[in-house]
C-alpha cells in the first residue's frame, strides 16, 4: 500500500519521491492498541487503526484498489467516514475504514484506483483534533469478519501494510537541503546514509540509492576503511 495521503504526487516512501509532505505537517498521533482505558467503554482492548494527524483539508487518497461500499456519517464515532473493500484474494479482502473526514468525494459502489482522491481530512465524530483513522480488517468470501472477537471487533494493526524507509522527517529535511551524508566503505559496494542521530543505516535497494542519489547528485559519499555503528533501523513515516 501507499500511505492514504495526498499532497500533490502521491508518496510512495522512497526519498527521491519527496513531495510537499510538510505542507500539511502530517504525523502520527495514536497507534494501534493505544490508549486502553479510553476505549475500555467501548468494548475494545485500545484503538482499533491507526491515526496520522495533519492540517484541516488534506487530501486523503486510495491506498490500495477498491471498492466503496458506504459513506457515512457518525457523529458519534468516525464522523464522516468511507468504507471500502479490496478484490478477493485467496478468498479474502480487506475492509478499510477512512474516519474524521471533512468531505467525501466518493460514494457507494465507486471503484478507485490506488492514489484517486476519496475525501479531504478534518475532526469529525469523536475526535480531538484533526487526523485520519485508518483502519483494516480483513474479511473472508462470505462477507465476514475474520477473528472478530479479538478485542478490537477484528480490526488489525495497519502499520505493516504501509510503507517503511530509512529516513526520520528531521533527515528527510536534511535530503532536501542536500546536506545528507553517504559513507562507503572500501572496496564494497553498500552505501550508507548518517542520519540525524548520527547512526550509519545501510541502504539496501541498489535502486533506492540510485533514485536518491541520481536526484540529489550534490550529495559526496565518503568512503572510509569501516562504516562503524551499522544499524538495521526501519522507521515508519507516517
């Protein structure tokens, strides 16, 4: 998946494809399972999606093909909400939830593409500022959801379906300002980038890098006889 964000060119996680994310200084704000006793009441263990917070009127875009099947408004819950279904697979889809929008610009029956526009961001429902919650079960060919029970009527963590890069919004600043350090190492091939905690992270997609570094080319790598406090971090821009 994408992230379910637009700004202008959608962001598919890689640092050659940086857009005007800031624009709508979009971050994240509640994970899945946060925040238990807040939603004890409710029936669930802690909050069933994801939340990403953002400016009022950011565009929220398809992650994923699929197919509307309900906008809807509650204010008791996700305001003004889309709903919508992927094509079944090995005879499951997913079932995504769109909460606290301002507009729809989608209805029932609509089939979107990955990246098409579906409504804009705000407040509405039971929320206490603006953000997305981005929500995902996963339903089989009968229409039901499975493991329902789970204590969050079977909503699952949507983290791992989005995009992962190597990169905080702090280091993205610094690609932008092309001041970001490649090193590499003597006689090997992997580069690695420092990042703002000084850590050095491998970049392990060859065409990552030549994304990266055909777009920033002002960039030098220095190469050195050992790339010292390697680390394998993964963080989720969101």
């Amino acid at each position: 998946m994408i992230l379910p964000i637009k700004d202008g060119v959608v962001w598919n996680g890689l640092p050659a494809d940086l857009s005007n994310l800031p624009q709508w200084d979009i971050g994240f704000s509640q994970s899945f399972g946060g925040n238990p006793d807040m939603y004890k009441p409710m029936g669930l263990k802690g909050h069933n999606g994801l939340d990403l917070y953002y400016k009022k009127g950011t565009p929220i875009v398809a992650p994923i093909d699929m197919t509307v099947q309900s906008t809807t408004t509650d204010t008791d819950g996700y305001g003004i909400y889309v709903r919508a279904f992927t094509d079944l697979v090995d005879d499951e889809k997913l079932d995504l939830v769109f909460g606290h929008l301002d507009k729809k610009v989608v209805k029932a029956g609509d089939k979107v593409k990955q990246g098409d526009l579906i409504g804009y961001g705000d407040s509405t429902g039971f929320s206490t500022g603006h953000h997305l919650h981005f929500g995902i079960r996963v339903r089989d060919k009968n229409n039901t959801v499975l493991n329902y029970n789970n204590g969050y009527f079977g909503y699952i963590d949507p983290e791992p379906f989005l995009p992962k890069v190597k990169w905080t919004f702090g280091e993205l600043e610094e690609l932008r300002n092309k001041t970001m350090i490649f090193k590499k190492e003597k006689g090997k091939s992997t580069i690695y980038q420092t990042g703002a905690d000084g850590m050095n992270y491998p970049i392990n997609s060859g065409e990552t890098f030549k994304r990266l570094y055909g777009e920033f080319d002002k960039n030098n790598i220095v190469e050195v006889d050992v790339v010292e406090n390697k680390s394998n971090r993964l963080a989720l821009i969101i």
